[in-house]
C-alpha cells in the first residue's frame, strides 16, 4: 500500500481530530446548553451557575482597571472574575463583542464545546511536535485524548476541562528540547499567560511542563540548557506580570490541601470503565471527601499501551526517560503533588506528614496536578507503539478505539449532567418581575454570612437569586467566590439589615435571615411581602 504523502498526512489528521470534537460535541451537548439565553425555564445548579452569574455580570460591566473586575457585583470594591472561574480570557473576548450577542447570553456552555474540539486537534499537535507523523498514531492519540476519564469527568467546571493547555505545554517542551529559539520561547511564554487566563491550577501544570525543557537539557549537558533557564525566567516573569496586573496576586482560598488529593490506587482504579466498571462501582477515596476530585482513571487502551511498552519494549521506555529526564522528574514531582501530605490507597491512609506548608493551602484540589502526568503517559505511549514491528501504528490506532469505548459510561454521564433541566427552587417569574424595575438587589444572608452546613438551603437559593439578577444583570451585593485577596470576607449582614431601603433597592430575604430581617429591619411589616420561602423587599409608591 503506497504511504500518504506527509502533506496528506497532516491535512487528514487535524481533519479528523477536528470532525471528532465536532461530533462528540454534538452528541454530548444540548444547544441550549451550549448557547444559553436569558429566560430560561430551568435553573444552573452548583459552580456552573457560579461561573454563569460571574461571565454575565462581567459582560454586562464597564471595562476597568484591572481588566477582570466586575463592580456591578460586591460594589464598591467589585469582583475578579478570576476567584469565581468566569475563565478571563474567553470572557474578555466576549466583553469585546457583547454588542453581537443576545441578551443574557455567557459562554460557560460554550467553552466546554471548544475544550472538546480543542483537545484532539491539540493531542495530535503534540504528538507531531514528537516527531511521528503518521496518520494512524494521529487517529489514535486523537480517540484517546478525547476520552481521558479525568478529562471528561470535568462536570460543573468549565474551565478545568482546558486540558488542551495540558497538551500544548507537553508539544512546547518537546520542541524546546529540540530546537529551543527567541520566537519559540516567546510563544511559549504567551500560551502560559493564557493558561493562567484560563485557569490558575492549570497554569501551575503547564509551567511545571514547560520548566523540564531547560532541565532536560542539562541532565543531557547541552549548552543550551542556558538559553533554556533564560527563556523559563522571562516566560515565569509575563505570568507573574500579569498576574500582578490582572489582581491575581494576594488571592487566598479556603485552605485543605490534601482534602481532595491522589489515592495511589486512582490511576488504574476503573471506575466508569465500560470494560471493567463492575469492579469499580463507585470512586476510591481515603480522605472521606469522595475522591471525585482525584479521579484519574487513565482508560483501559491507556493502561494496555503502558502494559505493552514495559513487557515488549523495556529498553526503549528506559532510553525515554533518560532522554527526557528533565520532564520524568517534573511528572514525578506534580504526582507527589497529587498525593499530597495525606497518601491514601483505597480506603486507607498509608502515611498522615501532618499539616502542609501554608503556600500549598492554595491548592486544595491536589489530585488534579496528575492530569499532566495522564497526558505524557498518553503521548508516551503513542510515540512507542508505533515502533514495534509491522502492527505499530495499528498498535496506537487500537489504543485509541479501546480507550474510546471504554469512556463510554463517562460520556454518558456527562451528557446526562448537560441534558438536567433542575426546576426553581424560588418563584422565578415572580422574582423575574421584581428584578426588572430595581436598581439595585441586596440578598440577605450574604455569602459570608451561609453557613458551612447550611441548614436552610439558603446557598442554592442563593445561587439562582443571583442566576435571575444576573440576566440583565442588576448590581448585587454578593457573590460565592473560590478565591479572595486579603481575609475571608466577614460576615456583615445585621449592619445591612439594621440600614432602611433605599429607593431602586431590591432586598430579597433568606430563610436563614428571615427572623433577624423581620425583628432589625426599618419597615420590614410594611415593605416585605413573602414569596413562597422568601421575602421580597421594596420600597412602594403610596
């Protein structure tokens, strides 16, 4: 059978990763919840209507200084899109064309159609940026990217599906290593600020990648290691420039590093694996917190690949850590990351270091820094495969099909999540009414102010007060967040109870503010009127 030519070779394979995401983007997600409009029927639920409100109060601001600051939400001082997850670089995309877009419209669903079509196109890129070329191993990194459990079992977190960036970090390094240059650390240095403007976890993993390149070069003695550690220092200072300027710097979070870390046994632990998930019914965890957030199943054609490569080319995967030792030690370095200070193997804890360093609180969520790992082990297994004898690049192509059916249960689950249609747990159309004739809404109790256990439910109710404010979006005086500068935000809340209305104001009331409103507030018997659990707050021409 005559060869491709290379140029066929390389059309056909960004085609078919294209016309893959394309149609898995198709398949898993509904319309409506790619291209939302203001009005719908059904309320977001959890963080994806947290980073809805945040994308929709952005757009619906004036541009200020920093760029990711919304005022229209905890006014005076604003909102950094940034501590919600409103995913910056895409938001101030769309801010520059709001005038194109319908009413209430975010791009949150949007994104996920983009991180999908995003991800096989970018697996291939890094695959050729290894040097194979050939379609077949391009078809199969293709299947296999696009069905990396740890991936697909983004739900809720619409930036954190950008595992592309994870990709596209890996396709640098390797020609970093390769033929490092001016314009190629320059590139290299912008793809990690829109990392960063994507997601600040996924910036840590991608400098973590980037940073083996100059490593890599001098564990080989290359002189070039030099030219390397200067490009890594001025790629490092575009991101802590931005940063600094973006109001990234000072953000503290809730803390609990190691809360939702690796379990040693999650990377072969099947769990919603077509083939093998009768022996995984539910996630492993050791932590007590589920072990959603280290889940790293890496796929049954995944794991067969790795099996292959140490039984029948030993030597070859030695050579490859050798020759990228640099990157072995990075991966090595984000797994312990992973793990974290708590190390837990089924449902046991081997080994408690006791509290981590303060810096590390930032990252609580340790079990994602493995997903970098997933994807050099992928890439790994694609450049190997296809050097075996005569059924190589089949070899990579059955990876892929094998790993494509074994996500199946995940795709399902996804789309599942994506298809829900959860009802109003408020009076939406009345509250709608409301919203349209005020100038301003105060939701009481605040954020600050819900607590932990919450006993009212006064959170999602919360959440879907500000999913309908956020439609047009009227000023709000709160917002749950991930990340803040400074302190926690204290609860102050008997302050703004204690304060009459003012005229424009809209005061919706909680259950779990209901008594002290109707005992503190000026005029709550006669400006408060209930809706359903709520109380709804105005003042009313007489």
């Amino acid at each position: 059978m005559r060869a491709l030519s290379p140029r066929l070779a390389t059309a056909l394979s960004y085609l078919f990763a294209l016309a893959l995401g394309v149609v898995l983007v198709a398949v898993v997600f509904p319309t409506e919840f790619l291209l939302p409009r203001a009005g719908m029927g059904w309320a977001p639920q959890g963080d994806a209507a947290q980073h809805a409100i945040t994308q929709r109060y952005f757009l619906g601001d004036a541009w200020r200084w920093p760029p990711l600051v919304a005022r229209n939400l905890i006014p005076p001082e604003g909102l950094n899109i940034a501590f919600s997850d409103g995913i910056p670089l895409q938001a101030m995309l769309l801010k520059a064309l709001r005038g194109l877009l319908p009413e209430g419209f975010h791009g949150i669903g949007l994104w996920y159609a983009i991180a999908w079509v995003a991800q096989p196109v970018a697996a291939v890129w890094c695959l050729r940026s290894a040097g194979e070329t050939r379609l077949l191993p391009a078809i199969g990194i293709a299947l296999a990217a696009a069905s990396m459990p740890a991936f697909i079992n983004r739900y809720g977190h619409a930036a954190l599906t950008g595992h592309f960036a994870l990709f596209l970090a890996l396709g640098l390094y390797l020609r970093l290593v390769r033929a490092p240059s001016v314009a190629l650390w320059a590139a290299a240095g912008l793809a990690m600020v829109a990392t960063l403007l994507i997601h600040p976890y996924l910036a840590a993993m991608a400098l973590a990648v980037l940073a083996a390149a100059p490593l890599t070069l001098l564990l080989r003695g290359d002189s070039r290691w030099v030219g390397g550690a200067s490009g890594m220092a001025v790629a490092v200072a575009l991101v802590a420039g931005v940063m600094l300027a973006f109001g990234y710097v000072g953000a503290q979070g809730d803390g609990g590093f190691g809360q939702f870390a690796l379990n040693l046994l999650s990377p072969v632990w099947p769990y919603r694996s077509w083939f093998l998930g009768a022996l995984a019914p539910r996630e492993v965890d050791a932590t007590g917190h589920g072990g959603w957030e280290g889940y790293n199943w890496l796929g049954l054609g995944l794991v067969l690949a790795l099996l292959a490569m140490v039984v029948l080319r030993p030597r070859a995967v030695g050579a490859l850590l050798r020759r990228h030792a640099g990157l072995a030690l990075a991966l090595a370095g984000l797994t312990l990351l992973a793990v974290s200070f708590r190390v837990g193997a089924g449902s046991v804890i081997l080994l408690d270091l006791g509290p981590a360093p303060g810096f590390l609180e930032q990252f609580r969520a340790s079990g994602r820094f493995f997903w970098p790992v997933g994807c050099a082990l992928l890439l790994a297994a694609a450049v190997l495969l296809p050097r075996l004898p005569r059924i190589g690049p089949a070899a990579v192509l059955a990876m892929g099909l094998v790993q494509f059916a074994d996500a199946a249960p995940n795709r399902a689950a996804i789309a599942a999540w994506a298809d829900q249609r959860p009802d109003w747990v408020v009076d939406a159309p009345a509250l709608r009414r409301l919203l349209a004739e005020a100038d301003s809404l105060t939701l009481l109790p605040s954020w600050p102010c819900v607590p932990p256990r919450d006993p009212f439910g006064d959170h999602l109710r919360q959440l879907q007060v500000l999913t309908l404010a956020a439609e047009r979006p009227v000023p709000a005086n709160t917002m749950y967040v991930a990340r803040w500068r400074g302190v926690r935000p204290a609860c102050a809340d008997a302050a703004v109870l204690a304060t009459p209305l003012a005229p424009g104001e809209l005061r919706i009331i909680l259950p779990g503010a209901r008594e002290q409103a109707l005992a503190t507030m000026p005029g709550a018997a006669r400006d408060c009127a209930p809706m359903g659990e709520l109380l709804a707050c105005r003042i009313t021409p007489r």
